[in-house]
C-alpha cells in the first residue's frame, strides 16, 4: 500500500505495471512461459500467461521452458523444443490465440438482415 501511495497509484494500477514472476513452466494452449503474477499466487502455485491470458495451476502445464533459449532463432521462432540440439527443424512460430471472427461476422449479417427486413415492411406501409 505504501509503495502505490508513494507513487500516487491506485493498487490496481501498481499491479498492472508490474510483470509476472517467470514460473520456467509453458501455457498448455500457446506454450509461451507463464508466470506468478503475485506472491499470493506463487504460494498458491497460481501462474497465468501473458501472451494468450490463460490462468491455472502450476500442475496443469505441460513444458518446461529451461532451455527454451537455444531452439529459438533471431527473430524469436522456436523450434520444436523436442527435437535435438542443432537439429534441422523448419522453425515455426506458434499458434495464434483463437478469435470470435465467425461470431461477429454472423452477428453482424444478422443485424444488416433485421435491418433490411425493417426498411422493406416500413416502405410497404407508406
């Protein structure tokens, strides 16, 4: 509390300044590191990840990351962290976080619809 004070923050906001404490265990959904955000959560063994926001147990993770380092190139593809170093694996980057494009492009067909039905009946009443 006295730190947000000093700095004239709120505590939400001091907390969403700071970066989560690296935990060296990968996301089950994009692999990247997930981390403690705070101490309450590391004691917990809570972690969450900063890239695709999935949060859980340190127990639900499926990679370590120690030596994530040495599969990864220049411009930050890893490699497939089981193959053997100095392998030739095609390097790829991984997977994007899943988006609701479907659901908005149906929604949005959906109100164009309601509205092209609405200006039909309004015509057909004049």
């Amino acid at each position: 509390n006295r730190i947000a004070e000093d700095l004239d923050l709120s505590k939400g906001a001091l907390y969403g300044v700071l970066e989560p404490e690296p935990s060296g265990l990968g996301c089950p959904l994009c692999g990247s590191e997930v981390g403690y955000p705070n101490r309450t959560a590391k004691d917990r063994g809570s972690v969450e990840c900063p890239v695709c926001g999935w949060d859980g147990e340190a127990e639900e993770t499926v990679t370590t990351i120690e030596g994530r380092a040495r599969y990864e190139d220049d411009e930050g593809l890893a490699a497939d962290p089981h193959a053997p170093v100095g392998s030739d694996v095609d390097r790829v980057p991984p997977p994007p976080p899943p988006t609701l494009r479907l659901p908005t492009i149906a929604g949005g067909a959906l109100l164009g619809a309601a509205a092209g039905l609405a200006l039909v009946l309004w015509t057909r009443r004049r």
